[in-house]
C-alpha cells in the first residue's frame, strides 16, 4: 500500500514543480486501478450523471447518489487524495447547507476535500466551509453546473476582461482558503499566470501545460462516453470498440452453442453422475407407481 496523499504531499509537489495526476473515478473497480497506478487525486465529479447514468447534463446528481458513489471509491482508492464534487444547490443556498452537505462527503465517505464551483461569489462558502475544517478545491472557468448562464459548455477567458476576472477569482478563492484550484477550458495564458502568481495547487482540465497539474474525465480519456469529447482530451484507450467487440463475441459464441464449453461449467465427482441418474429414475418410477394406486 502506497503512502497516503494529503494535501501537504500536493503542497510539496508544487513546490518541487512535480506535476500533479488527477482523474474523475465513479466506481470500486476503477478505483482500485487508478489506486495501483498511482493517480495523487481522484474526484468523484457531478460528471457522473452524464458519464454514468446517462443525463445530459451534471445537474441531476445529488448528494444522496455522490455520497454511495464516493464510498465505493474510497474502498478502493485509500490512498489516493479522494475530493468528492459538491453537486448542483448542495452549496449555493447558504453556508449552513454547504457545511451540513460537505460534512457528509468527509464524514460518510471518507473523502479528504471538497469541490464546489463559482469564483468570488463563492468566496464566502469557501471560507466557512475552510473555517469548519473541510478543505475546499475551488473550480474557475467553464463551470459546468452554470451551463445555463454561460449559454452551454464553452470555454472562457478568451479575452483580455474575461481573463482577468478568472485571475482575479483565483486569487480571492485562495485568499479565502481554498487549498487548491481547478482551472477548465481556459486559455493557455491564463492557467500560467494564475498557476505562477498562486502558492496553491493549480489542477489543468484544458487550461494548459503550464499548471501544477492535470485532470481528465477518465471516461473520456478511455474512450468509454461517445456522447461529446471536448478538445483538451487525449484518449489513451478506445474501451468502446473493445467492450462492444466483446458483447458480439458473446453473443455469437452462445447462439453458435460454442459457449458454454467444458472447461466453463463444473464436472460431478467420477461415478456420481451415474448414481444421480439412477436415483432421479428411481424416484420417477416411484412417483409413477404411487399415482397409478
């Protein structure tokens, strides 16, 4: 078992300029891969209601469905940085709720931080949710839950207003004890200047080489959710082909009878099967004999 991840190991890569691995992980079996690799951090992100169970966008997730989910990454990943993804009006209505809604991920699920989106109108959230000892990942950028007013999922601070309000979030989410923030579909420019000027982790999805680290989906970067593929994603795998390849196989093999085989199903003892014929006919005689009384 590997060293656990904390937040001073992260502290202590960015100092060093270590790059800083992070990926989303919904599930026990992903988990336990994504554990033996390596990976610093996984985030059990509101993605999940696109990813997994098929909604078109994250707002559906609840706290209910990312706390079962957090869980079984936890049991799988113990020693990797867990963040569990606040979802959609889990935090926004006011800092009571965000508090009672965060102690649930790190009480319930184990997890070692928190996600939630906005920048200096989040600001207040951020600090109370630090002040009630739960460390918080703040998220700039394109922000998924606000899909509505950002007029769909577009990439933001394109221009020279635009990206000095997400510098200027950066540093106001820090400055209200964030431990760390992820930066999404923002320009290169951006992500080195707020990941130069920050002396906290700086996470990169589509922000850049120049961050302290990167974050992909991982259903993305294994092929394995077709419905859209942003830019910044590299897929390492095609698991669709694969997996779907697989099915047919299946499919074929059973209806062609060449599966089961006997190597796939278990042999009786030597002489039992005999002894298990006679008796059934045995007893079917019986049957027959007692009805004809």
């Amino acid at each position: 078992m590997r060293e656990k991840v904390t937040i001073t190991t992260l502290q202590a890569k960015k100092a060093r300029g270590e790059k800083i691995t992070m990926l989303t992980c919904y599930d026990y079996p992903t988990a336990l891969l994504e554990e033996k690799a390596g990976v610093d951090i996984l985030l059990v992100g509101d993605s999940l209601a696109m990813t997994v169970l098929g909604h078109p966008s994250t707002l559906t997730a609840t706290m209910d469905v990312m706390i079962v989910h957090a869980q079984a990454v936890r049991r799988g990943a113990p020693g990797a940085f867990l963040i569990g993804d606040m979802p959609y009006m889990s935090y926004q209505i006011s800092k009571k709720e965000a508090i009672r809604n965060a102690g649930r991920f790190m009480a319930e699920a184990g997890c070692d931080a928190v996600k939630l989106e906005g920048g200096r109108n989040m600001a207040e959230v951020v600090e109370a949710l630090t002040k009630a000892t739960i460390p918080v990942m703040g998220h700039l950028g394109l922000t998924p839950q606000s899909i509505a007013q950002l007029g769909g999922f577009k990439a933001q601070g394109r221009n020279v207003d635009t990206a000095l309000r997400v510098i200027e979030d950066a540093k106001i989410l820090e400055e209200a004890g964030a431990f760390a923030i992820l930066l999404e579909a923002v320009p290169p420019e951006v992500g080195k200047i707020i990941t130069k000027q920050a002396s906290i982790p700086i996470i990169s999805i589509g922000a850049g080489p120049q961050c302290d680290g990167q974050l992909l989906i991982v259903h993305d970067m294994l092929g394995f959710f077709d419905a859209f593929t942003p830019k910044f994603v590299k897929k390492y795998a095609n698991l669709n082909e694969t997996i779907l390849q697989a099915f047919r196989e299946y499919i074929d093999d059973v209806t062609s009878g060449r599966f089961p085989a006997s190597e796939h199903f278990y042999n009786m003892k030597p002489g039992e099967a005999a002894r298990l014929e006679a008796q059934v006919k045995d007893r079917n005689s019986s049957a027959v004999s007692q009805d004809g009384m």
